[in-house]
C-alpha cells in the first residue's frame, strides 16, 4: 500500500479479485484469484478463500469424493493428478491400473485396518508400519539384486520395486518426502524405465542405455544427474 492511499473497495484490486485466506501454508494473508490461477489452485477442490470464491462457478466434472482402498475419503480431483494431496499420498497410490506403495493390515488403538496405506518412503525403512512386518520383507540386497539405490532415510542400499519406481515425488502437501524411496542423486535409478506410460515424459540414454524417464523428474534438480548427457536439465525458464 502507498503511502496516503487506501484500498477503498476491499474485495476488488485494479479489478482482481482478492482472496482472504482460510488455509494459509505461506505468508500472505490475501491474495488474487490470478495468483491463485498461476498455482492451479482453482477449482481444485478445496477452499482456500473465505467464502469459497475460489471454487465458486466451477464445472462439476471431477468433483466430489472417492473412497481409496484404506477407507479415507478424498476429493475426486486428487487422485492421480501428480501431486500428494493426502499426508502419506495415499491418492497417488494406485493410477491406471499400477500400484505405488504398499497396502496392508495393522491395528491402531484397537481398529483393525485391513487395507492400511504404506507409502514408498516406509519401505525398507527399517521402522515396521505392517502388522506382519511385510513392508520390511526383501529389503536385502544380494547379487542377485539388478536394481538398488540409497534409501531416502536410512541412506543404506535397497532394492528397487515396480511399487517403488517412479512413484509421484514431493512426498506430500505437508512437506514429508513420504513418497520418495531414493535419495536425489540416485534418481536415475528410480524415476526411469516407468511401466505406465502415462508418467513418461521423455526418453534419453541412461548409462548408456535408452530409457524413458517419469516426467517429474524432469527438470528437477541440477544435482540430479539422470540422463548421460544431462539433457533433463535443459529446462526452459
């Protein structure tokens, strides 16, 4: 605000709509729909302005709730969209027929959770989240191993699922890594050679072999050193 001038309507800016916000995860306490657009923030389910601006006049494809197979109910347009909008990013779990992650029993506080999420990040992390502890099961490596890298938390070396490989990064909207199996400079180890094709976003030689790579990981991290050529990193600003 300039010295001596005041805003003299407060819902309106230079004819932008402000947003007063009621989930605030960074500093600002209001903010314009066109920023909020720039974020994809609209129309995605969930209210972020009082008063519900932010979703108001939306179409109704996509929207209300799904069931995931842990019994938690979530938006519709949360699952498979290539984000971790549940904590432990159970919506990205299972998209186009592939699963990432793992689903199994465990108890909490005497409720029996038959399909409890285990999210990438869990596995082999050597802290037991399965009840019959198979969340932990294989995590050795033997010769017989092909593919490994350097697990996320423990930093020891790990096998490499198809539950494991490519699933979606960023971990969650909370900011845990949940989702991330692999340390970043092992990305070239998990984030290639996706079984669906709907996570492709390109091909390069990898150690000297031609593999495809999931499109997150492109133009990810200048550290992370996936394509021999590094060609993933010639990003556009």
């Amino acid at each position: 605000r300039l010295h001596g001038f005041s805003i003299t309507n407060d819902g309106i800016l230079c004819g932008n709509w402000l947003c007063k916000c009621t989930d605030c995860w960074f500093s600002l306490e209001a903010y314009s729909l066109s920023y909020l657009k720039l974020r994809n923030d609209i129309c995605d389910g969930r209210h972020q302005c009082e008063g519900g601006i932010d979703e108001a006049n939306c179409e109704d494809k996509g929207k209300g709730t799904s069931t995931m197979l842990s019994g938690r109910v979530v938006e519709k347009n949360w699952i498979c969209d290539g984000m971790c909008d549940a904590f432990d990013c159970e919506d990205e779990a299972v998209c186009h027929g592939l699963q990432y992650g793992r689903y199994c029993k465990r108890t909490l506080r005497d409720d029996v959770i038959s399909n409890y999420y285990v999210p990438p990040g869990l596995i082999c992390s050597k802290y037991p989240t399965c009840e019959a502890e198979e969340d932990e099961m294989n995590c050795t490596v033997t010769k017989e191993t092909r593919n490994t890298c350097s697990h996320i938390l423990t930093g020891e070396e790990v096998p490499v699922f198809n539950y494991t490989r490519c699933a979606v990064m960023d971990g969650s909207s909370h900011g845990w890594k949940l989702s991330e199996y692999c340390k970043l400079e092992d990305l070239r180890k998990y984030q290639t050679n996706c079984t669906d094709p709907a996570r492709v976003g390109g091909s390069c030689y990898v150690d000297g072999y031609l593999s495809t790579i999931f499109e997150y990981a492109i133009c990810r991290d200048k550290d992370a050193n996936i394509c021999d050529d590094k060609i993933e990193m010639k990003c556009l600003n």
